[in-house]
C-alpha cells in the first residue's frame, strides 16, 4: 500500500498565495514551492493523504465506508485484485437496485455459529440417517420406510420419517395420519441454513417417539437441496434415527439425502423385469453414496443370481405380509406388530442398522 501527500486543492497550505514561485532550473523543470513554516501556515484542515491499495493502483478517489465493505466481500470470495474491483462493482450495482448483495462469512465463523447453536440445543444426539428407495414401482419403498421408523418408535427411539417422494402418496396416509396438525415440506422449502431440532420436532406432527414430515395435499413444490440439507442436519442432531423415503427419480434433494445418509437400502423385486429396473436405479444412487444394500422382494430369481447381477450385498429377505391390502387401506399400520412377518423383518433390520 502506497501513501500519497496531499497536493494541491483549496486547502492546500503550498497553493495559491502561500505558494512562493520561483524560476525553473531547466526548461520543462516541474515548480516547486517553499514549504512554509508551522507558525504561519492558516489554521486550515489539511486534506488526508490519498491511500491506494493494490486492487486500485492508480486510481485517484479515496474508497469510502460502502466501497470498503463491498472490496472487502470481493476478496472475501478468493478473487484476485482485478477481479475483486469488478465484484465489488457489480455488489454495488446490486445495492443500488435494491437488492443487496449477500456478504460471503468465513469458515470459521460459521463453525462458531454452529458450536454456539449446539450448545444451546438440549442433549444433542448422533443419529443415523437411514435412506430407502424401490428398484421398481410397487417394490414397497414407502412400506418399508413407514413400518422401519415405526419398529424405531416401539423401541423409544426418537426418530424422524421424511417423506422425499413429492409424487408418492404421502407417507402419512400410510400412518393414517393425513388429518394431523403441523408443518409440512411446504413449510421449509424457503428455509435455508441452520434448523433448530427442537423446534423441528415441535412443528411437525408427532406420535409418541415418531415425528413425520410430509407433503401437502394438492399442487406440490420442488424441495431445495438446501431445505433437505437443514432438516436432515436437524435430524441428525434431534433424532436417534432419520428414515427417508427417497423417489426413484434422483433429483436435487433426493441427491443431498444420499450423500448425508449412513446406508440407503434398494428394495428388488427378485424378477428379470424388477432387476433390470433396480439397475437403472443403482446406476443413479452410486452418484452419490456407495453404501447401499439390497432387500429382496420374492420372486422367480434366486438371491445368488440378483446379488451377482446388481452387485450388492443382501441386507435380508422381505416376505410377504398377509392382509396387508386391508391394513394399508385403513391407513393403520398399528396392526402389524413385532410378530408379524414385515414387524420381525424390520426389527431385525433395525438391529443392524443401528449397530452399524
């Protein structure tokens, strides 16, 4: 950084007729004036020196309180000095339009932020983010999503069931729970950064240890990768354990879940049709997590052969579970208890999970 002395200006003690001139040495020689002494120069407040810094080298006007801030942010974001000036710029244009600009903080204040937050959260926990998605339409993804966080809940664990699939039925209307009161994915879609777990729990609906967040009925939003990313961290920090119904089609969001989740479970139908589907899907989710496991649904194929196939090793074997049409149509899934074939199948799955 270069200081500059002041020079020139109406305030200047060497100029107008404070300045004695005198002859120049040499033609094209600059005139310099006598600097006078301090007990006659006028009491006059001189002008500050002209500081440039490296990003303005040349330039003549002094950066103000606006303009420091605005180079600030620039350098903030890595940019070299050319481009910190054009940033800086394009900040202030934004500013002038009424659309201020966001200041970039530092890595290190958003760690203090969080350890702030989570000294301020009550008894925070470690949970396990658990993903499911169908290898093909009518695997049972949904089912096994509902019935794995309600064998949690029976067990008190606190666990959270997020419902990922915005064109799936709605996971609460597995629950029978479509009427109850509280928020929905509506409710955070514009929500970005960090999210309180307890306030997370007190705004949706709850069942004793079984806290749901699904979609609204009607027209439904896009979810934010930002949005999936607060409430999984809040869940993390809340819940003992997360399960997420994750869609077939991997979008933004579902794409956030499977990179934040300890393991993800494929379910296969065990058919040629079913394990060309479940492919696809594989070839989709390896984008983003490579802990996946597979739970067979019955049918013609061996569990050697579509284990081979698909390349992935076998988490169990879901059975088929009488009268499930009619509990699932009276949206009560509080019939099928430990001893029943899909309650044994998912307590088992919840031991490992868990101890994993």
């Amino acid at each position: 950084m270069l200081c500059l002395p002041p020079r020139g200006g109406s305030n200047d003690p060497t100029s107008g007729h404070h300045r004695r001139r005198r002859p120049a040495r040499r033609s094209g020689a600059r005139r310099r004036g006598r600097r006078l002494p301090a007990r006659r120069r006028p009491r006059t407040r001189p002008r500050p020196p002209l500081l440039v810094a490296r990003a303005d080298r040349g330039g003549r006007r002094r950066p103000g309180r606006r303009r420091g801030r605005l180079r600030a942010a620039g350098q903030a974001e890595g940019l070299p000095g050319h481009q910190a000036g054009r940033r800086s710029r394009q900040l202030a244009a934004m500013r002038r339009r009424g659309r201020p600009g966001r200041r970039r903080v530092a890595r290190g204040e958003l760690r203090l932020v969080e350890e702030f937050a989570d000294a301020l959260e009550p008894s925070p926990r470690a949970g396990v983010v658990v993903g499911v998605v169908g290898g093909n339409g009518g695997a049972g993804a949904s089912l096994l999503s509902a019935c794995l966080a309600l064998a949690a809940s029976r067990r008190k664990l606190r666990t959270l069931l997020v419902d990922a699939d915005p064109l799936g039925g709605g996971i609460d209307v597995l629950l029978g729970q479509e009427e109850a009161k509280g928020a929905r994915w509506a409710d955070f879609v514009s929500r970005e950064g960090r999210v309180s777990s307890a306030a997370l729990q007190a705004a949706l609906p709850a069942f004793g240890e079984l806290t749901v967040l699904a979609f609204h009925r009607g027209e439904v939003e896009a979810i934010p990768p930002g949005a999936m990313r607060s409430v999984l961290e809040a869940g993390r920090r809340g819940f003992d354990l997360v399960v997420v119904d994750l869609p077939r089609h991997v979008d933004a969001a579902a794409a956030e879940a499977l990179s934040r989740a300890s393991s993800t479970l494929l379910l296969v139908t065990a058919d040629v049709r079913g394990v060309l589907a479940a492919a696809q899907v594989l070839g989709e989710i390896r984008r983003h997590t490579g802990a996946v496991g597979m739970v067979l649904r019955p049918g013609v194929l061996e569990e050697s052969v579509v284990a081979a196939s698909l390349d992935l090793p076998c988490a169990g074997h879901l059975a088929d579970q009488p009268r499930l049409a009619a509990a699932l149509n009276k949206g009560d899934l509080t019939l099928i208890d430990r001893r029943s074939v899909l309650g044994h199948f998912c307590a088992t799955l919840l031991t490992d999970l868990m101890a994993a």
